[in-house]
C-alpha cells in the first residue's frame, strides 16, 4: 500500500524527527510510505493511504474524492482547525466551554480576557487583554485570522493535554507555566505525565465516537474547580509523549493505521 506522510513544507522543517519515524515505521510495516509536501504533491497521483499532517480541510477533502483513506479524515481537520467549529461542535454535546463572543458581539465576563485567532495553532496568536481597549487593538491585530474573544480561566498558566488514537486514552500530559498564561511546551512550559481527571476522561468518551478521528490530542483548562474544552488539536505534536514517556507514537499510530486498512 502507498501512503504519504503529508506536511506542509514549514511544518515539516520543524518536525522532521516525527515525520521521519512515521515513515520509517510504516515501511517496516509493509506500507510503501514517502514524505511529500503539499507543495510538491500530484493529486491526480494519489495514494491509498495518506497520513495527514496538515490543517487544510478543503485539500484533505480532495484527497479523499482521489479515493485515499485519509488519517484524519477531512470532517475532522474541519472542526478541529477552526475554533469556531470546535467549539459549535462541542456545545452541541453539552461539553462545558468557557463563554466567549466575536468582535463586535457583547464581550464575555471579564476583564481579562484572552484574544485569540480561531485558526492558530501552538500557542501562537494568543494574548491577554486586560482591558477592552486591548481587546480592539488585539482584534485589529488578528484581522482576517478570525479572532474570538474568551473569558480569561480562573486558573491560568495551567493545561491538560489528552492524547487520543484510535479513541483510547494514550496518556495524558499536565503544562505549566510560571511566567506565561499559556503552558504550551514548545513556548517553554513544563510538563508532567498525569492520570487525568474523571470530568475530563468523560468529556473525551463523548467526543470520540462523535468526532471519529485517528489521533488527536484533547486540551483542557481549569478554573472555579471546574474542567473545561479548550481546543482539539488535529495535527498533534508528540514532542511531550518522547520526552516524558517510552511510547513511540509514531510506531503505535502506523499500526493503528496498518490495522485499519486490513480492517476495511
């Protein structure tokens, strides 16, 4: 079976560790696994298999008309890429969120704030507006990323990471920052493995058969003693699960996929 590993040409700089060991790993599988780019790619040459490490729905939804299984599949890469989806998806569960608005709608509680674009990811165009004067000039700063405005988590600098492949619970990390609201790991936060909470474990048993992705990764905050959904993480990183643990999530995710298409 021919299978790609999908990146964008960026992306793939800086994670060529991970991208490499998914090949690797497919190809002592059986799998006839190569990296491609979505600058270089042919998708009249698509294969039957393509592991998607990218965050453009539309694109992995051609792939799938060529007749390539995708992992994960277009309907994921949607939802979970666009705050606005995500959080419409999961409200529609009855998962808790905390409250938000879009510029120019009345403003969650607060101040604080966070501002933040609906399409980042990482970390990244994320900020902490302590006044509604910062809260404009944060959502001029975003303009055309889709910003959205959220109420500011009683208990910040802290997060829980779920990872989630093939709907079973992995492992589950805790980031932590002193010196950032955000506890992002590539933005220097520290990380610990944990057993997660039972509020969150039952939160991730109703988005996965919901959802139906291949490998994510489920992020949590804290605040008034309460768990709430911060964002599904489509293109998971797994720089955490190498450091922190034994696991190769390359190797199980390969087989999860090698699995997967005898199951078909």
């Amino acid at each position: 079976m021919r299978c790609w590993i999908l990146y964008d040409r960026t992306d793939l700089e800086s994670n060529t560790f991970f991208a490499e060991r998914l090949r690797d790993c497919g190809n002592e599988l059986g799998m006839d696994c190569s990296i491609v780019t979505t600058d270089t790619m042919d998708i009249e040459d698509a294969p039957e298999i393509v592991i998607s490490r990218i965050r453009d729905s539309d694109l992995v939804s051609q792939l799938e008309d060529y007749g390539s299984t995708v992992f994960n599949k277009s309907s994921v890469c949607r939802i979970c890429n666009d705050k606005a989806f995500t959080y419409s998806f999961v409200k529609s569960l009855g998962i808790p969120i905390l409250p938000f608005s879009f510029p120019g709608q009345q403003l969650p509680p607060g101040p604080p704030w966070v501002v933040k674009s609906c399409i980042g990811h990482g970390g990244t165009e994320v900020f902490k507006a302590e006044n509604e004067k910062e809260v404009s000039e944060y959502c001029d700063r975003l303009d055309g990323r889709k910003p959205i405005v959220q109420q500011f988590a009683s208990s910040p600098g802290r997060d829980l990471r779920v990872y989630v492949l093939g709907g079973r619970i992995i492992a589950s990390v805790m980031r932590s920052s002193n010196s950032d609201f955000r506890a992002n790991f590539k933005l220097g936060g520290k990380a610990e493995l944990v057993e997660p909470p039972s509020e969150a474990v039952d939160i991730v048993r109703r988005i996965v058969p919901e959802l139906m992705a291949d490998f994510i990764g489920i992020d949590f905050v804290f605040g008034d003693g309460k768990v709430y959904l911060n964002e599904i993480e489509d293109v998971v990183g797994t720089r955490m699960l190498y450091s922190l643990t034994d696991l190769d999530p390359a190797r199980m995710y390969m087989e999860y996929v090698a699995h997967s298409k005898i199951s078909l």
